[in-house]
C-alpha cells in the first residue's frame, strides 16, 4: 500500500498504513489488533476515513459492527469479497489451505461459517472497487462469473454501498494502479468515483 499512501499525503491526507498478521488470528480478533491501534495514531480531532484492500475490507465492517468512531469519514474498499470468496469454498479442504490462509482465510468462504456473510449492510459511507482482469487463471476458473483473479465483482458488492465501480485491474497489484489510486482520492473527497473515466 506504499504507493497508495504517498499519493494519499501528497493530496493532504495523514495516512497511517499499518500492516497485520492476517495468518495468526481469526477476524474477529484480528479487527481489533489492526483498527484500533491505527485509529489510535490519528491526530485528535480529524476524520477518520479508511481505504483498504481484500481482507482490510471485512476488518473494517467486523470492527464497526462493535464500535462507534464518532469522527468516521468515509471508507473505500479494494476488491473486498464482501459476500465470502468461492475460492475458499473449493479450496478450504486443500491440504495446506489452512496453514497459508490461517483462520481469518478460512472465514472467508460464502458458506454457513463466513463471517462476511454475517455482518449486514454498510451502516456508514462506502464506496467499493472491483477488479476484473486475472493473472491467476487457475483461480479464476473456480469463480462463477468476472473476477479478479480472488473475487468475482458481484462478491464485492455490499447492500448499502454509496458506490460502486469495476476497473480493469487484477486483485494483487490494483493498489498500485494509478487510476485506482485517483479513483480512491476522488471518493475520499467528494464521495462518489468519476464513472466516466472508468475505460
């Protein structure tokens, strides 16, 4: 998120890019461990907005389903599978799956123990990114429809979104896109994506 983050100070933004350990700790754990210290190093009194990517996206809705951030702004999420991943349905009882993914991973299914499946509409200001280009063919040909190489754009659509727009990215590397990046500012300070840029 490196990039991201220095296109984000550069537009006057204070980013706080904090990484996590999303093998060790099950989401619900893991929301806590990530957000809260984060939230912690924003300057009192600002807006607290929130850009994140894939699992970031789950984390966000996990903590603010058990806390309030009085100054919240808004939250731009990056190929979230907001309705579970069909790739871990497939793949979960793969030897090996458990031990790259770790818990938080194997709760990101669609089935009766995905935990984004269980956290309701989008209560705040979000709008959301989905990919639609794959360099991860094998993948891909477990998804049911466009995807970006983990989740299928349907999967990262959230009732109560503000926004939602595809781009021709793939799932690791669509931080780094430049276009991406000025579509995550435009959000950030205007509150919607300028559609008619998307090619």
């Amino acid at each position: 998120m490196e990039k991201l983050e220095e296109s984000l100070s550069k537009e006057g933004f204070i980013p706080i890019n904090r990484g996590y350990s999303s093998r060790e700790y099950p989401i619900e754990q893991l929301a806590d461990l990530a957000i809260t210290p984060a939230i912690e190093k924003c300057p009192e009194g600002t807006t607290v907005n929130f850009v994140t990517h894939s699992l970031g996206g789950i984390l966000v809705r996990q903590y603010l389903s058990n806390h309030t951030i009085e100054n919240l702004g808004r939250v731009v999420m990056l190929g979230p599978p907001n309705k579970g991943s069909e790739v871990v349905d497939k793949l979960r009882e793969v030897p090996g799956f458990h031990f790259i993914n770790g818990d938080a991973g194997m709760q990101l299914g669609t089935g009766e123990l995905s935990i984004p499946n269980t956290l309701g509409k989008a209560n705040f200001d979000v709008g959301i990114v989905a990919g639609t280009r794959s360099i991860n063919l094998i993948l891909s040909a477990l998804i049911p429809s466009t995807d970006d190489g983990k989740v299928s754009i349907e999967s990262t659509k959230l009732e109560g979104m503000k926004d939602h727009i595809t781009m021709p990215v793939t799932h690791p590397f669509m931080m780094k896109n430049d276009r991406v990046i000025d579509q995550v500012v435009n959000y950030l300070k205007n509150g919607h994506f300028e559609h008619d840029s998307n090619p």
